[in-house]
C-alpha cells in the first residue's frame, strides 16, 4: 500500500508554476526527450541546465522551430528565475528517484 501510495503523489509535484509551460515538450517531470533531443532535462546537471537555459536566454541560437520556442519560453527571465527553474528540474529527478527506490522490489 506504501508503494501505491507514493506512485499517486507523482502529479502533485509534477507542475511548478514556474515549470508549466516546459511540460507540453519536456514531460511533466522533465523525463521526456524532446524532438531534436539527445537527452532528457533530468539527464543533465544543474550547471547544464542553467548554461543552456542563459544560453537561449542571452544568445540568439541557430533558426530553427525548436531554438525559437526555447528563446521565447525563456526571454525575459532573471538569473533566478532560471535557477529557480533548475531547481525544479533538478527537484523533480530527486523525487523519482526517491520513489524508485521506495518501488523497487527485490526478485529472488
């Protein structure tokens, strides 16, 4: 019953108001590998996710749809916003880690 109940409160930390927009492509717990992607937002360090969030932010990335959609998701946002941001990410992998390991079942 622990194990089911720990499963269930998935969603209630699965949007932060500063991460709701983010879900629609990256999963509602950064678990997705967006399109053009290689890895998941929970892959990467903290120090990736902020360069590359700065990275949109500042920068005027290559023209692409996707490059596009991140700048403008991004643009005008303060340096803690975005860390914010991270944390939340980084929140998230914690969780699901937690959770894994609370689920895990042994096989004999």
């Amino acid at each position: 019953m622990k194990n089911t109940f720990l499963l269930l409160l998935v969603p209630l930390f699965a949007f932060s108001s500063n991460y709701s927009k983010c879900g629609s492509c990256h999963g509602r717990t950064a678990d997705w590998k967006s399109i053009g992607t290689e890895r998941s937002l929970k892959s990467h360090s903290e120090s990736e996710l902020l360069n590359k969030m700065r990275y949109y932010r500042d920068e005027q990335p290559n023209k692409s749809a996707l490059s596009r959609a991140m700048s403008n998701r991004l643009s005008g946002k303060s340096d803690k916003e975005l860390k914010d941001l991270v944390k939340t990410i980084i929140d998230f992998k914690a969780k699901s880690e937690s959770i894994e390991s609370e689920c895990s079942y042994q096989i004999l």
